[in-house]
C-alpha cells in the first residue's frame, strides 16, 4: 500500500471532510512524525509500536567503487520498534482480517 | 524530553489544518489503523519520504534465556519491519545531543 493508497481509504472513511483536508493532515502528521525524530524525540503509538534513534558510532567505510577508505562520522538512525498489540496480530498463524475490529 | 502520542499528532492537527478535535483524533487512530491492518494481511506499506513498512518472515534459529543461559529455539515468526526512507535518514542523521 502507497501513501496515496491510504490517504484513499481514509478518505472514504471520513466521507464528510473535504479531500485536500485528509491529505493535507496525512502530510502534516508526517511531517510532524519526521520533525519530532529529527529533535530527538521519542514518538510512542499505543497500539502501534514507537519510533526512536538508535545511535551509530563513527566508523571507516569503503567507497564499493574505488575501494577508497572513508571517514563516516557518529550519527543517529531511525528505528522502529512495533508494540505488543501489532506484534501479536501480525504474528497470528492463520490471519482473518474480517475477524479483527 | 516526552515522548509525542497521537494526542499530540491530533492537537497539531487542529491547530495547523483547523479541523475538530474529533475529526483530528478519528484521522489519526484511522491512519494507524489502516497501517496496521495492511500489515496484519502482510501487505507492505509504503510512505514516501517517511519510510516503509515491511512484513516477513523469520525462521526458528537457535536462542537462549539470558538468566539462566539455557538453549531454547526462537520459534519461527512473522514480524514487521521499517525502512526509514532516505529524506528522513537525512534529517535525523546529524542530531546531535546537547
């Protein structure tokens, strides 16, 4: 499924609310998701899973290409861990998904 | 710092777009929702310059309890992972703590 994708379905799901709102929040709500990271800022979806930086120590990298050495600084990755809600569901052996409120 | 929930995301909402706070918070639980079930069916999601989503498969590999260092198997399971996508690599990348 694409961004566009989703923002389709919840279109029809909130049928009464003009489209360039749904859009526009799907972005905002992103955009704000980004941001947040970017602050370091943990962001914890109850049901969900949470999202935080996971650190990366400087290491020497090599350029695949040219076989070159390169300094690579210290830096941070995002990382996302799914909470028990998600984890479960996902891993039920046989899903039903018309089964699931 | 606190962490940011989905009352922040639905409050940001209504401040910047002006929609209702009951419009906001649906749009947001709705938006969650509608990942989550995309990944239960195992159908990956993919959020341009966010990242994707992805659902797969892990074979039984060999584990142990940490407490008492006995071997058991980590059984066989279905798990989802995230790709970050390569503009919010970027923006992260260069945080740095005061």
């Amino acid at each position: 499924m694409t961004k566009s994708e989703l923002i389709e379905l919840l279109i029809d799901q909130q049928s009464h609310l003009p489209v360039k709102d749904v859009e526009l929040a799907i972005k905002s709500m992103l955009d704000h998701m980004s941001a947040s990271l970017a602050n370091g800022e943990r962001i914890e979806i109850r049901g969900f899973g949470s999202f935080s930086l996971h650190y990366r120590a400087p290491r020497i990298g090599r350029n695949p290409k040219t076989g070159e050495s390169v300094e690579l600084s210290a830096k941070y990755v995002p990382h996302f861990k799914p909470g028990k809600e998600l984890r479960e569901l996902v891993n039920l052996p046989d899903n039903e998904p018309n089964d699931l409120s | 710092m606190g962490s940011l929930t989905k009352a922040d995301l639905a409050e940001n909402l209504v401040d910047s777009i002006g929609l209702s706070k009951k419009d906001a918070k649906d749009l947001v639980e709705g938006f969650f929702d509608v990942v989550r079930h995309s990944l239960i069916e195992r159908q990956q999601v993919k959020l341009s310059g966010f990242g994707n989503f992805e659902v797969r498969e892990k074979s039984q590999r060999p584990g142990r309890n940490p407490k008492t260092g006995e071997e058991i198997p980590i059984t066989a399971r279905t798990v989802v992972t995230f790709r970050p996508g390569q503009k919010l690599k970027s923006k992260v990348e260069d945080y740095m703590q005061e």
